[in-house]
C-alpha cells in the first residue's frame, strides 16, 4: 500500500476533496446571493453557479497538479481551510509562484 501513487497523494486528495464540496456549497449561495442583487432570474442565478463552479474545479485541479507532491502532513481543519482559501485565490497563488521561478536579471 505504501507504493501506491495514490496512497502518498491522500492527504492532498482528502483536502482537495473537502475544499471542493464547500465550494461547491459556497458557489451556490454566491450564485444566489448576485443573481438576485442583480434583478436576475433563475437563469442569471445558476449561470453565475456555474461560472463560479467552473472556476474553483479549475483551480483545484491546477492547484493539485502543481502542490500535491508536497501535501505530505495529515489533513486537518487548518489544512482543509487553506484549500479552500487557495480553491478561490489560485490566480494569484500561481501568478506568486511563476514570479518566483523566474530567474534575476543581470
């Protein structure tokens, strides 16, 4: 068990996994909460969902193909709160961490 890929990847899994459904959760009632400060329908509401939706799933796969490897502590309430926190705020995670890669110029 100790070989399996995703044995060693289950903490990262575990939070990726619980930072999802409350974003997903949150996703709902953000697309609640502007479709209606905006007079929208139903139809306003559950395209802001969606948009929202598509976003963090898209975050959250970035997010673990580039951190996973490194998520090696067991999963904690803390832990889960900064996924869900990174879930949201991935362009700037990532655009911090390309501006880190870059080598100084001479």
């Amino acid at each position: 068990m100790q070989d399996d890929p995703l044995w060693k990847l289950r903490h990262a899994l575990a939070g990726v996994a619980l930072a999802l459904l409350a974003s997903l959760l949150t996703a709902a009632l953000a697309g609640r909460w502007l479709g209606d400060a905006f007079g929208g329908d139903y139809g306003l509401r559950l395209g802001i969902y969606l948009a929202l939706l598509a976003y963090v799933v898209v975050g959250a796969v970035l997010l673990f193909t580039r951190v996973a490897q490194h998520e090696t502590r067991a999963l904690s309430v803390g832990r889960a709160l900064r996924w869900f926190v990174s879930l949201w705020l991935w362009p700037a995670l990532l655009l911090a961490g390309r501006r880190d890669q870059t080598p100084p110029r001479a």
